[in-house]
C-alpha cells in the first residue's frame, strides 16, 4: 500500500497519508501549525459530527443533496459524533482563528468516509465534496461557535451534577459538625468562637451560589449560530436550514437551542463563553477558598491548628518518614489556578472580534471545554477523597478556645472595652487564660465566669447584656 496519496484544493497538490480520512486543507494546516501538540476537544468535534448529520438531512429534504450522498454524509457524520474518528482530527488549537481548518477537516473526514461508505477510494473528492455536499448552507464562521456552545453545554451538566455532589457532601460535614465548638479566626488571628458546622455550612453555600452562578449563563450558551454563514447575513443558505436543523440537534440532545437572536453579534462576539468563564472563575475562586482553609485546619498534626483531620491517602515526603501531605486540597488549588488562567485567556480571546467574527475561537474552544473538564474531574476526586472523609479533633478545637484571648470579647459589655483590652493584654503577656486573668482579679465571681465567658453563648446575638 503506498504512503501517501495526492490530493488537490485550490492552491494545488498536496501529499496526504494514504490511511488518513482528512485531505489537502487538514493536511496543509498540520504543516502549518506545528505549534503545540494540542488538538481540537472531542466534545468540539463531536458536536461538528451532530451539526454536519442534521445540515445533511435538512439538505436532502430541501431537495439540495441527492438522497445516496445525503445519507452516506448521515452516516459518517454519525461515526464522527459518536467519537470513532477521532484519531482523524489532529489540527493544533494554535491555528487559523476562525477555526477554519477544523471546520474543513470535519468536511474532509466525513466526505472521505461517506465516499468509502459508496464505495469510492479516499481522497476523489466525488461523488461526495467535503464543501459542495458535506458543507453546504454552512461556514466556518457560524458552525464552529455552534459547535463551542453544543459541546460546552453537554460538558456543563456533568460539572453542575459534580459540584451538587460536592454541596451535599459539605452540608453533610455541617450538620455532624454543628455541635463542635472552635475558635473563629480573622487575619488568620484569634476570634470568637465558631462552631465547626457554621464554618462548613459556609462552604456549602459557596457551592450552592457558584452553581446558581454558571445555571444564569445557560440561556445564553443555547443561543446557536447556524445560519449566519460567513458574516450574519445567510448568505448561501436556505432559509429553512438553520431553524430546522437547530430543532434536530434540540430533539437528539434533549438542551433547547435556539436560533441566536442576532446572528452578527453571534459570529462577532464570543461574549457567552466569557460570561461562563467568569463564572467558573468564581466556583474556582471559591473551590481555592475552601481547599485552603482545609489544609490550615488540618495543618500540624502536632504544630498546627489540627481542628480536623483530613483522609491520609499518600506518603507525603521522601525524606521525612511518617509525613501526610495533604494531596487532594493541593490538587484542588493547582486546578482552581489553571482555571483562572483560563478565564483570563478566554477574556482576552473575547476581545479579539474585530467587526464581523472573533478570530479566537480555537482558543476559547480549548480553554471553556478543558476548564470544564478538569473541574469536574478535580471537584469529584474532591469530595470523594478529601471531604467526605473529614474528622473533627474535638479536643483540639476545644483546647484552643479555652486558651484564645478572644473569650475576652463579651467581657467588654460588663467592664469597657479598654479595661477588656487591658486583660487580653496580660493575658498573653503571662501566658494565662482569659478565665485565669478574670478571677484572680475577683472581676468575676467563678460563676459569673462560666456564665459570661461560655463559648457557647458567644455563637450568635443575643438580647442578654452580661
């Protein structure tokens, strides 16, 4: 068999590998772009394998394809969508911005593989055309931000269900925590006290807020570009095409997409996938939050704050034996950092429309999608292997409210702030407990004490003056 094969675009003859289903456009841009190994996401490509099926079928009802080429193209675009020639689409992310050359390796791909499915060699360009037939009532510049928004809302529920999961499993520890009480920290300083169920039931709300955060973006994701062509107008494209080929990808995902409402601001603009990166943005910021404060609480064991103890899933160093590092909260900042990065370059990217279409598509694609996929991933192992197994050190939390200087706070209603102060001060001074301080000075009888100085009583409002 030989090892290449000659095909021809406009630009003349190009050497294509014998076994491959792309052709000469794909060809030139892997030679084009040798940039970083990094291909389209098959989310992406899938969802060009769905638009190319239903743009085939809308076409052959219009009476625009032959019924034999519509349905080869159905069919190959089918594999396509259900990931079998993945291995066929290896254009870099770092290409044209249109993400022109992707667009036409999903045309190549399919008119390959339908020409085969006819019995026809690869690489004849007949009886099917990778832009005649496979293309037809499409352009680069409203099916690939069509096929951004199908992927990333597939790719959204998974991550929505994940982060569910993670809130759930953190209102869990809330209420099995809800009866320890622990000593409160601002400005990583003492405070007054907490329980360590408030503490969680706050990072639970995190969660439940960045849910609602990336839920408001979906309206916008569903708006699809179809039908706007090369820059809004239609040109080239049935009228029909668009809205019937939308109510298919409707019906087989089961999302309600919908014609974009203004077809030039949906190739121009790339503003819903800035708005979901924004959003992500802030679950990661949250997500960093919560990973941190995890590895403060358990820090130690010994000289550390130690308040709880996180699942011991690894040896932690090489040279210390018996060292627990605390891996899955690590992991979880280094992936909320990646994110962010993301949201920056996708920012960035969204700013690159100049008049009628973003030329940043291939890099938003790769940096929404991956983002997507890595939370979902990251916020899984999160909760499975760090929270869920989470225990409280009762003794400590107890030991370090006892011995806070903050206990003094609602001292400060009996006998001033400042003569309050005053003790806190000598407290630490002598290394005495505020209780110590308060009754060798007879300020409070040992009853008045237990009463005023109770953490418990320290929890929320009260109308009782000490």
């Amino acid at each position: 068999m030989a090892e290449y094969r000659i095909e021809k675009d406009s630009m003349g003859e190009v050497r294509v590998p014998a076994w491959a289903y792309w052709g000469a456009q794909t060809q030139r841009a892997i030679e084009n772009f040798p940039i970083s190994g990094i291909r389209m996401p098959a989310p992406l490509i899938h969802a060009l394998g769905l638009i190319k099926r239903y743009a085939a079928e809308v076409n052959r009802d219009l009476g625009l394809l032959d019924l034999q080429i519509a349905d080869a193209i159905v069919q190959a675009a089918e594999e396509v969508a259900q990931g079998q020639w993945d291995d066929h689409f290896p254009v870099d992310i770092f290409q044209t911005g249109s993400g022109t050359s992707t667009n036409m390796n999903a045309n190549e791909v399919i008119a390959n593989r339908a020409n085969e499915i006819l019995g026809f060699p690869l690489g004849r360009r007949h009886p099917v055309h990778p832009n005649d037939h496979v293309n037809r009532g499409q352009s680069s510049n409203d099916v690939i931000p069509s096929a951004i928004h199908i992927a990333v809302r597939q790719q959204l529920d998974p991550l929505i269900q994940a982060l569910q999961g993670l809130q759930r499993a953190l209102e869990e520890k809330a209420h099995e925590f809800r009866d320890i009480v622990k000593l409160g920290r601002t400005h990583l300083q003492d405070a007054v006290p907490i329980t360590l169920g408030q503490e969680f039931s706050g990072y639970a709300r995190q969660m439940e807020q960045g849910i609602r955060r990336i839920s408001r973006t979906l309206d916008a994701i569903e708006e699809l570009a179809l039908g706007g062509t090369a820059v809004g107008t239609g040109l080239n494209t049935h009228p029909d095409f668009a809205p019937k080929v939308i109510e298919k990808i409707r019906e087989r995902t089961g999302f309600p997409f919908r014609e974009a409402e203004n077809r030039f601001e949906a190739l121009g603009a790339r503003d819903a996938m800035v708005e979901l990166m924004g959003a992500l943005n802030t679950v990661a910021v949250s997500l960093m939050k919560i990973a941190n404060d995890l590895r403060l609480l358990a820090s130690g064991p010994r000289a550390g704050l130690g308040e709880i103890r996180l699942p011991a899933l690894q040896p932690g160093s090489s040279i210390m034996p018996g060292k627990v590092n605390p891996v899955i909260p690590e992991m979880m900042i280094q992936v909320a950092a990646h994110v962010m990065g993301s949201h920056l370059a996708v920012t960035i990217g969204g700013q690159q429309g100049p008049l009628e279409l973003n030329m940043m598509m291939p890099l938003i694609a790769h940096h929404v999608l991956t983002s997507i996929e890595i939370l979902t991933r990251a916020v899984q192992v999160f909760r499975e292997k760090c929270v869920r197994g989470i225990e409280a050190d009762e003794e400590r939390c107890r030991e370090w409210v006892e011995w806070s200087m903050a206990l003094v706070t609602p001292l400060a209603l009996k006998i001033g702030y400042d003569r309050a102060a005053e003790i806190a001060y000598q407290a630490y001074k002598e290394g005495k407990t505020i209780r110590e301080v308060v009754l060798e000075q007879g300020l409070l009888t040992p009853e008045e004490a237990d009463r005023i100085l109770d953490p418990r009583t320290m929890l929320g409002p009260s109308t009782e003056e000490s």
